[in-house]
C-alpha cells in the first residue's frame, strides 16, 4: 500500500543514518526534464540527481536498454568478458584520446583508483615520489583518501588518521602549484571545472601551465570530470574546451544516466602500471551499468546534442546574468559553462530559504557551499524550461531583495 510522506519521513527517521539534510518531498517518478512527488505534484528538475540524469528521466531508449540487459544477464563478476563492459570501454578510450578505461560505480571510486594507479606509476619512478596535489575548495569524494584530496577541511574533521601525502594549492594560481611541485610529486589532480566548490572555472590559460608543469617535473595530470564531463561543459570532456589532455581523467554521474557507474581513463603508458591483481572490484563495469552507459556514450558526443548544450547554455547564462543585473543586491556573480552554471548570492543568509521557495513553485535547484545557487540541470533542456525557471527564480528572488 501507498504510504503517506508522514510515513515515509518517520521510517526514514528511524531506519536511516542521518547524513542527509534532505528537502522534504517524496519523488514517486518522473519524465523528461520534470519529476512529480508522492501526491502528484509536478517539478521542473534543474539538478538532475546532481548532474546525473543527463538524458532526463525515463528516457525511452535508455529504459529499454537497461531492461534488456536486466533480462538477460545483470551481473556476471570480473572474472568473465561482456560485450557491454567492452564496448563501452572502446567508446571512452575513443572519445578521450587516451589508452585502456576501469569501471568502477561511484566518483569516489573513480578517483581512490585513479590516485592510487598514479601512486603505482610513480613509485616504479623513484619510491618517494608520491606527493599528490589537490586544490582548495575542490571535491573528490567521501571514501578516505577522496576525502582527503578534497580541499575543504570540514570534510576531513574527526575520522583521522587521513592518508599521507596530499597537499593543497588555490585553483587557478599557478604560481603556488609551481611552488610546491618537485620531482616527488607523483599527481597534480583537479575537477577541469570546480562543481561543489561552487562553479569555478580555470582562467587564464591555467590548466595549460599545469599540464607544463606537470611534464617538468614528470607528474601525472588528473583531471576529476565526475561532475564537468559527459557533455555538461558542450564538450563531451571539460578539458576539450581549454586545450589540455591529462593523462587520468574520472567520470561517474552522468556516465550511465543515473545507474551507478564510475570511471577512470588511462594512457596507456600509465596503464601498465597495474598488473593483474592489482586493482579490482566485484560490482564495477556489469553488464546492466555498461548497457546504460552504451546509451549515453551513443548519445551525448553527437554534434548537436553538445551543440544543444551549448547554446541553452549560453542562453541561461544570460537570462542568470539578467537577474543579476535586476537583483544586485542578492546576486554577486554568475560563473560557468555550458549547463554547469552558478549565482552566487552576495550572503548565505537566504540560500537554503531560495531554494525551498522553489520548490514550493515547482522547481528543483540546487544551492552548494550555502551561497552558490548551482545548475547542474539535465543536457535536454530547452530555452522554454529555461525560462520556466528563471520565472520562478525571479519571483522568489524578489521576495529577498
Ligand atoms: C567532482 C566530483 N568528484 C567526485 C565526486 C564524488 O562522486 P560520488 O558521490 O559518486 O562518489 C563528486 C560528487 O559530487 C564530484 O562532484
């Protein structure tokens, strides 16, 4: 029997860690851009599950091909070939111009295996060159070692001994990053474009000096495009866009449409710093994440879908700018790329408070850090769901200002 959202925040209540500071609706489904709640109320979603549902919801041929795949073989171990997990390996070796792909199903395990096959690399080199730099105000993940490369030491309090070895430098300072490198540090890793931190992008040609300095001093280049690739930036790779190759990139969210699936994408150079063994997992790479990620990968890098983001992209930025212009005394700054884009609200006084009121109008967005208001909305939107919300936006924004 349906249960009321009385009933189902009281089991929660009960039943579940309390980690989540959750918006108190219930989410029974959803199509397209929208999802509707447990008594039928209808919402336009900009966050798209966190920048995951980069197709929307329900998206026919992704439904059917996880179906498919569900009939026929959902999980079958490592220890035996798909043509799913290959297939969906050539297309991200492919895309990124790099070597050999591992799946994994988080960000979080993206980035543990992508530190720790550049740990490998580097010991073969010289055993001390294991100094992996991170940047301030990124986000990496919750396992120990993600959570110790992310720069924000809230994250970190209370759950040490952290991992040794992980240094932080300012994102887009390229000065302090050349300052600290040497020829022990194994790894320079960072988002291509800070997501959580609150929507940074790098300026001033700095990820082509990174890329020099990590060449100087023989470190790998990591870039974390968990929440920037797969299309979002109106590349299929970030790093497309600011003329850069890393030699590591991870991927997760969007990777699979919503099935948990992580990534990291190797040269092959480094690849074979891992025999077997050497790394593994039992979930990681199945046939029923790779079959969705066969979806998206089929999807997103056509032309028009990223030239789609593009132009949406461009479009809400100027509506968000607009806003800002109407609202000066609330909206700092508008940042961002493609359909990752950021308000930052001159104070953190009314961000959580937005936000509900959205909701309340029927629109999902997201605030991140207490004051960036965050759009992370599904790749498909058009203009007209642009506009659907930057209506509801302007009139909750008036409300502060
Ligand atoms: C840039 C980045 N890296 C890593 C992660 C961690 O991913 P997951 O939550 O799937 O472990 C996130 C999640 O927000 C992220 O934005």
């Amino acid at each position: 029997m349906k249960q009321t959202d009385q009933e189902i925040f009281a089991t929660d209540k009960a039943s579940y860690v309390p980690v989540f500071n959750r918006y108190k609706i219930v989410l029974d489904h959803g199509e397209g851009v929208y999802v509707w709640d447990n008594n039928g109320k209808k919402y336009i979603d900009f966050l798209g599950g966190i920048a995951v549902n980069v197709l929307g919801h329900a998206y026919k041929p992704l439904v059917d091909a996880v179906a498919e795949q569900a009939g026929k073989l959902i999980h079958c171990s490592n220890l035996y070939y798909t043509q799913a997990q290959a297939d969906a390996a050539a297309k991200l070796v492919k895309l990124s111009g790099l070597g050999k792909a591992f799946f994994g199903n988080s960000g979080a395990e993206a980035n543990e295996g992508a530190i720790k096959i550049a740990r490998k690399y580097a010991h073969a080199i010289d055993p001390e060159k294991s100094q992996i730099i991170t940047a301030w105000n990124s986000f990496h993940g919750r396992t120990l070692a993600t959570l110790t490369a992310t720069g924000q030491p809230h994250y970190q309090e209370g759950v040490g001994p952290l991992p040794a070895g992980f240094d932080y430098v300012h994102y887009n300072d390229i000065e302090e990053l050349e300052s600290l490198m040497s020829d022990k540090t194994a790894a320079v890793m960072l988002e291509t474009i800070q997501g959580e931190g609150g929507v940074y992008t790098p300026e001033n040609d700095y990820l082509k000096k990174v890329r020099a300095l990590c060449d100087k001093h023989h470190a790998l280049l990591i870039f974390d495009e968990i929440q920037a690739g797969i299309g979002r930036s109106g590349k299929f790779f970030a790093y497309e866009k600011y003329g850069v190759k890393p030699d590591i990139v991870t991927l997760a969210k969007g990777l699979a449409g919503g099935v948990p699936i992580g990534a990291f994408i190797v040269t092959d150079e480094v690849a074979a710093a891992f025999k077997p063994g050497d790394h593994g997992t039992t979930f990681g790479g199945n046939p029923l994440a790779c079959a969705a990620a066969n979806v998206v990968l089929d999807t997103v890098p056509q032309a028009e879908f990223l030239h789609n983001v593009e132009t949406v992209g461009s479009y809400f930025k100027d509506k968000l700018a607009a806003l800002k212009d109407k609202y000066p005394t609330l909206i700092k700054e508008v940042r961002g790329t493609g359909l990752i884009l950021g308000a930052e609200l001159t104070s953190a006084e009314h961000g959580r408070d937005i936000v509900n009121d959205c909701l309340e109008k029927g629109a999902i967005i997201n605030c991140t850090v207490g004051k960036v208001l965050r759009f992370i909305p599904p790749l498909i939107i058009t203009q007209e769901q642009v506009d659907e919300v930057v209506a509801v936006l302007d009139d909750v924004l008036r409300k502060y200002a």
